[in-house]
C-alpha cells in the first residue's frame, strides 16, 4: 500500500458545487487546497453532467436562477461566455394528456372527459360543504381543497413516487406551504370571466404563483460549470484528487490541525495535513470516519436519503416533446419524471436527427429498482415510454443508467434532533472542521444555496474566526421560481420538504 503526503491550508471533502466553490474562492484568495472527490471522473456531484457517446445528461434538472447577487456574480465570473436563456416548460402527463403546470381548471376538466369532470366538480363540492375534521396529513388537506377525485388524480402519485411515503404519512403542514395560493375555485371563475371575455390576462399559471417563462442554462449541461471551477484551482496549483473516497480523518488535539486520509480503489492511501477541512460528505459518512468517533456518531449514523436513477435513452427523432422535464402522475407506471435534454440545450446532442430523453426513477438503494440490471432498468424505460404513448421503442437506438445515490435528505421524525446534535458537537469539540452543502448538513438545498454555505464558510476561514453562520442558509420552494434574479445578498428562508406527521 503507497503513501502519498501533503500539507496544505484546506482540505476539502467533495467536489460538489459546495466543495469546488470553496475550492475557487480558497485558490483566489492564496490559500493552498487539496480536494479529494470519491467519483473517478465527474465533478459537480448531483451538479453533474454525465457523458455517454457524445451525448450529456443533467442529472435531475438545474435551472441557472438565485435570488443572491453574490451567487449570480459568481456564476458569471466561472462561466462568463457559455450560458445560454432556455424557454422554461414543464407539464403533467395523465392518461394520454398534458396539464399546464400550475394546473388550468378548464383545461383540466376538459381533458378529464365529461363524465369524470362532473365527478370531480361533485367531489369538490363535497369537500366544500363536509371538509375533513381533525385534518393533519396531506391527503387530507389536499382533498379539502380539491376534492377527493382530484387529489388522486394530480397530487397523490407523483408525490408518493417522490418521497417514498404515503400521503397519509406527510404533514399537512408541508401541504400548506406547497400548494399556497392555489385555489380550484378561483380558478374555475377565472375560466369562466375567461369564457364571456371578462378576463383578458394571459392563461399562463402566474395568478397562483409567479414562474420564471426562461431561464439561464450552461450550454454543455451544469456539469461544465465544476469543470471550470476545477480547472481554474488546478491552474492556481492546487489539487483536485480523483477517484479518492475519504477513509479517515482525525484532528491532532494539540497542534489543532487535521489529518485526512483517502484511499484510491487500488488501495493508494494519500495522507492530508491541514490546518482546516471543508466536508460536503454525508454527515452520515462523516461521522462513521471521523476519529476518534464524535459522541454523536449514533445520531448521524440514524440520517436517511432517498435517492434516484436516470436511464437516458437515446431515440430517432428530432424532438419529442418541447417540455424541460414532464411530471408522470399516471400510476400505471413507476417513471416518475421524464427529461427532454434538447430542451435543456441543443449542445447536449451530437445529431441534430436523435433525440434524447432521461426517465428518473425515485427508489431506495437496495430495492428492487435500484438493484436491477441496467439493460433490465433500459427495457423498462423503453416498455414505459411506449406504455405513455411518446415514442416508439423501435425508435430507440440505445440506453444508458446513472445512479444517484443521497438524492434526497430524508425529513424523517428525528432528522432535526440528529443533525443538530451532530452539529452541536462538532462546533464544540472540532471548530475547524466546516459542514457545508446539501448533504454535508443535511439540508434540502438547492445549488446555489449549497454555493452560499461554502462562500460565509470561506469567509469565515478568512477571517480566522466565526463571523457568519452557514446554518442560515436555506431554501424556500419558490425562490427559483418567482422574484428577481441577484435581488438578495443572503439565502435566508425555510425550505419545503414534506416530513411525517407527528405521532
């Protein structure tokens, strides 16, 4: 077994979006920096772009929109020549048809067919007249507001495809906070003052909530961004470690610096001295190889994740459909969300004659989905778009399976006493030691909320003491879809994740 030595100012653990942004700003401001990354070829983590013949896979969708200047400037000075704006289009697919997304009452209605309009019409007057008493999960909040008929139809699932859980299990809260502003009602007397002329606004969805209609986009996939940031520390002669999982890492009590062990596949151990370490690992992970073991081990080892696969396929034709990403809510399939890269960028397929499309499975690691063959995993995508009526799986040329694992932080009953347990001992007992990005705190971030962790954390490491706290940062369901770009300097709200209901 090798040993490989360096000391440097940081070490960073992960090369997500949280792990290289401390990396670019760490090399900018002098400081030296190791990142080791446990992928042997992506950077960008869920941020990347996968590559396969030529063709280039967003694993899950990042639209390029924050409220924060320092994010957006940022971004600009990474990339400053390659964004491209993208139409914005996203819609439900529900036996044989598309629904606007925010939902239209009329158009609903009528794709729904007469006879089932009539039903949901009655189920909704129900709901109206006996709501549901003692209303604490979200099938039953949904319900009161839409009806029964419509709750199965457009809420239920999707949702349990998502997160793995019944409805009946998630808060009503969640339900609330998601689905504000959105009244079957109002929308019915919308369509009906649209009907006789009254109304002569345009039938795009903003009355219920404000979506951004384009949106900027990498034209070679988000992944090109952490290429850059990668190579733009590689040419401040700092390293980026590939294909290096971390194996240990311990803190000498009496110097105050740390010691970071990762082991390549091929068993090569390199050996970090550093006066700080950035983690943007699972705080699960972590936990399990910090030495000696926190106090708090049994609580983050207690943390779950949902997590997802894409299986891309590549298909004859120009284009499929227009949409971004297209929700399946038909139950009589398990795809829950369907991509059309084109859509995203031109540049991310090399025929101007072949499509392609990502169907993303939602699953636990180690469950029938997740375990299965990947040509097993392609003959299902194929069965399914035919079963969905958007291509001809004759047209299909080839197929090909990503993985992702921790997708998701699960917001389980005591995810909250976990991590702050975790958290606690760590600021107590390891000050130098830094959490940031989605899964290195736990938090449902998006992108550029896990970019902010690590620029206060990069801050705070310049200035040699606390002076911003990183555990501020989160994200509100809506910021990518309404408000102005770069209007804010800080990411400060609370995120939207469905939890269970309390016992």
């Amino acid at each position: 077994m090798a040993y490989e030595s360096s000391s440097v100012d940081v070490a960073i653990i992960g090369a997500g979006p949280a792990g290289l942004t401390s990396a670019y700003l760490l090399t900018k401001a002098g400081f030296s920096v190791t990142v080791i990354e446990k992928d042997p070829v992506y950077v960008g983590g869920i941020s990347r772009t996968v590559e396969h013949e030529g063709y280039r896979f967003d694993i899950g969708g990042h639209r390029f929109f924050s409220k924060s200047k320092e994010v957006v400037d940022l971004w600009n000075e990474i990339l400053p020549d390659d964004f491209i704006q993208r139409p914005r289009m996203s819609r439900i697919y529900y036996e044989g048809n598309f629904y606007s997304y925010p939902l239209r009452a009329f158009e609903a209605l009528g794709n729904l067919g007469l006879w089932r309009s009539v039903l949901c019409m009655a189920s909704y007057a129900k709901s109206r007249v006996f709501p549901r008493k003692n209303v604490d999960n979200f099938q039953d909040w949904v319900s009161n507001q839409f009806g029964e008929k419509l709750f199965n139809i457009f809420f239920k699932t999707y949702t349990e495809k998502v997160w793995g859980m019944q409805c009946d299990e998630i808060s009503a809260d969640w339900a609330a906070q998601r689905i504000k502003g959105l009244s079957l009602g109002g929308a019915v007397v919308d369509g009906l003052k649209r009907s006789f002329g009254l109304n002569k606004k345009p039938n795009d969805g903003m009355e219920a909530k404000t979506l951004l209609e384009t949106f900027r986009y990498p034209r070679k996939g988000p992944g090109m961004m952490w290429e850059a940031a990668r190579d733009f520390v590689l040419k401040g002669g700092n390293k980026v470690l590939m294909g290096h999982a971390l194996h240990q890492l311990s803190e000498d009590r009496v110097t105050g610096r740390w010691t970071v062990q990762a082991k390549r596949g091929d068993g090569e151990t390199v050996e970090i001295n550093a006066g700080h370490v950035i983690s943007s690992a699972p705080m699960r992970e972590l936990a399990g190889r910090l030495h000696p073991m926190p106090k708090t081990t049994a609580n983050a080892l207690d943390l779950k994740y949902r997590d997802f696969l894409t299986v891309a396929v590549m298909v004859k034709s120009k284009d499929l459909f227009p949409d971004n990403w297209i929700y399946i809510h038909d139950p009589s399939v398990q795809v829950g969300r369907i991509q059309n890269f084109r859509s995203w960028s031109p540049e991310l397929i090399p025929h101007d004659d072949m499509a392609c499309v990502g169907l993303e499975y939602f699953c636990f690691k180690g469950d029938g989905l997740w375990s299965s063959e990947d040509e097993d995993l392609v003959e299902l995508a194929k069965a399914e778009l035919a079963q969905l009526g958007l291509c001809d799986p004759k047209d299909i040329t080839g197929g090909v399976v990503v993985r992702q694992e921790k997708a998701y932080p699960v917001y389980d009953d005591s995810y909250a006493a976990n991590v702050e347990a975790m958290r606690a001992d760590l600021a107590e007992t390891h000050p130098t030691l830094h959490l940031v990005g989605r899964n290195g705190m736990h938090k449902y971030n998006n992108q550029d909320h896990a970019m902010m962790t690590a620029m206060l954390t990069v801050k705070n490491i310049e200035a040699g003491k606390i002076v911003h706290d990183v555990w501020c940062v989160n994200e509100d369901a809506e910021y990518h879809e309404a408000g102005d770009e770069g209007a804010v300097e800080a990411l400060k709200s609370e995120r939207l994740v469905p939890r269970k209901v309390a016992a």
